[in-house]
C-alpha cells in the first residue's frame, strides 16, 4: 500500500481516534476531579478517609510497576521494529533464529512470577489491614441495605432510619470516630462505593459484609451502587454527608423526633393513609409501618429524592408520586392514580415531614 492510500484511508479511522481521545478525557475527569465538590464524577485519587488513603497508595504501587512494565515492552518493540524493518536491498533470507535458550525462558517465566508475587502481597496487606481493622468502642455502627433501586440506612445505636443520605461524623485526630457499615442486600447483589471514603464491597443476598470508613474533614461525598442489579442500576445513587461531631448529634436528635402533626394539612395525611402508600413506607408516629419503601419520617430532611435521581422540591415530589418513570424509568415505585386535588393535598402533607 502505497503513502497516499495510508493518507486516503486516515478520514475513516477520524471516529475511532475520537472515541479514544473521549474516553481518556472521560478517565482523566474521573481520576482527577475537582475535589470538595459533589460532582457526579467524583475524584478517586483524592481520598478522605484512611481507607481509601490505602488504597490510593497501593494504586499508585500497581500503576507504577505496571507502567514500568509497559515502557519496557514498548521501549524493546520500538527496538525491534526499528532495528530489523525491512530495508532496499533484503535478499528477503529469514534471519538467525534462537532455539532453547535457557536463559531466555528463565527471564520470561521467574520475572513475571516475581513481579505477580510482589504485587499479590501488596494488595494483601492493604486488604488485611482494611478487612481487619478492630471496630474502637466509640464506633458509629450502621446497617446500609441495599434495595431495588435505593439505599436504606440504619442507625442501631440511636434508632434512626433514614435512605439514600447517610450522615456519618468526621473523624479527629484526638478523637478517632470512625463509622462502621454492616452490609445486607434485601434483594439482589448490590456494591456500596463511595470512591473517596470506602473502596468497593458487595452486598449480597443472605450473606453480612462489613466496611468502614473515617473521614476526617466535613463535606458532602458522592457514591453509588457498583455492582449491576438491574434496569436502574444507574441511578441507585448514595450521598454521604460528613458532619463535625456536634453536627451529627444534632442530625441524630432530630432525626429522632415523631413525624410533625400539622392541622393544615390532615386532608394530605388521609390520603397517604388511606391508600397503597402505607403498604410501602413508614412515618413514624401515624398507622404507616411499610418496610417496602424508604422510610418518610424525615423526607424534607433530605436533598434528593429517587435514591438521588431527582431534587427534593416541590416539583419533582408531585411528579414522582404521579408518574415514577418520568424521573426512573424502570423503578419499583408503582404511579399513584389520584385526582389533583388528593396529589396536591398529599404532597402538601409530605412537605411537612422535616
């Protein structure tokens, strides 16, 4: 093939390149980006919690052994195919060939099994020292539950329930607090990740896992389910908010409290208990005991709803009411067929629940 045909033919691989150049900037986002800020790309190579600070270095070990190998490959392949391109004048005779060279064979079997040995006791000890840290006396226990398409939270320790947001306190150096998960699936396999608090860890169906994490600087932290477990997989979002100390115990407090009884807005009240609503959710303090669907006590207390799909306004609560596949397509959250006046009466009522 001659120079012009190469030239011809570059237009068409103008896609492919694209595509490559799209994916690496996406990589880069998703590696470096800007930290503090609850983006839905958040950085995981910006740790905040002493987990992830282990994992960060054992990543760069990894990658820094792992490029070393590849500039070594490559270095060598540019060699070779600099070294013995085909030039004018080849009698086209194959050149001397090596058979059973011992040290050869050597090399290429002991190097890779020394470079995999080495990097199998690296993450080893990463993974002991995670998987086996003991649990201090002043831990924050919660049990996170994993549900088509939500997350549910747990706090045993002060009888809190609350979904999607998990509010933890920082962790100080002169007072160590950190929080410890325990996790079960209601359903399905799920994966809690919250790249710059926690690494990975599945949450699987008749099966307890645990992880932790301690933060130690206040802040709002982005995750997600990592493991796919159906249609909206995708959107089975989590935020972590890291409270100072007094924060949390003030978020403990309040969370609390019974559901707020308002007169105003007892027409929104009959409704929710009048209808498949309590089959689902729970508000303490009223007949509503459903397990189905996140717990409502607090629902205007939180920043999104939908596991995180939507925000938390006015809007978009009427809509998710009415029509759930307008916000989730796919989610288990069946559409409520009222009239106007019972959905805005109910969204009323629901507005209350702070």
């Amino acid at each position: 093939m001659g120079r012009f045909d190469q030239i011809r033919k570059l237009p068409s691989k103008a896609p492919g390149i694209a595509v490559l150049l799209a994916g690496a900037l996406l990589a880069a986002s998703l590696c470096f980006g800007a930290p503090g800020d609850p983006s839905p790309l958040p950085s995981i190579f910006d740790p905040r919690s002493t987990p992830t600070k282990s994992i960060e270095h054992l990543s760069y070990f990894v990658l820094s052994v792992t490029g070393l190998i590849f500039a070594v490959v490559f270095t060598l392949l540019a060699y070779a195919v600099v070294k013995f391109r085909k030039r004018p004048g080849d009698d086209g005779r194959e050149p001397a060939q090596v058979y059973g060279s011992t040290q050869i064979e050597l090399a290429w079997t002991v190097i890779p099994i020394l470079i995999v040995v080495v990097l199998f006791l690296a993450t080893a000890r990463v993974v002991h020292s995670i998987q086996d840290a003991p649990k201090p006396e002043n831990a924050v226990e919660v049990v996170a539950v994993g549900h088509q398409f939500w997350w549910e939270f747990r706090y045993p320790q002060s009888g809190v329930v609350t979904a999607n947001e998990l509010h933890i306190p920082a962790s100080e150096p002169a007072h160590p607090t950190p929080t410890f998960l325990t996790l079960l699936s209601a359903d399905t396999d799920h994966s809690f990740w919250v790249p710059q608090l926690a690494g990975k860890t599945d949450l699987i169906p008749n099966r307890v896992n645990h992880t932790w994490m301690d933060p130690y600087e206040t802040g709002i932290f982005l995750g997600q389910c990592a493991q796919y477990c159906g249609k909206q997989h995708a959107k089975m979002l989590l935020r972590v908010y890291v409270d100072s100390p007094e924060g949390f115990a003030t978020w403990v407090h309040a969370q609390q409290q019974p559901a707020m009884l308002d007169a105003n807005v007892a027409a929104g009240r009959r409704v929710f208990e009048t209808t498949a609503c309590i089959n689902c959710h729970a508000i303490a303090g009223t007949v509503a005991d459903g397990r189905f669907g996140p717990d409502l006590t607090h629902l205007m207390s939180r920043q999104t709803i939908a596991s995180g799909a939507a925000e938390n306004i006015r809007a978009n609560l009427r809509l998710w009411i009415q029509q759930p596949d307008a916000i989730k397509p796919g989610s288990l959250m069946p559409a409520m067929q009222l009239s106007d006046a019972d959905l805005d009466a109910l969204v009323d009522y629901l507005q209350t629940l702070r």
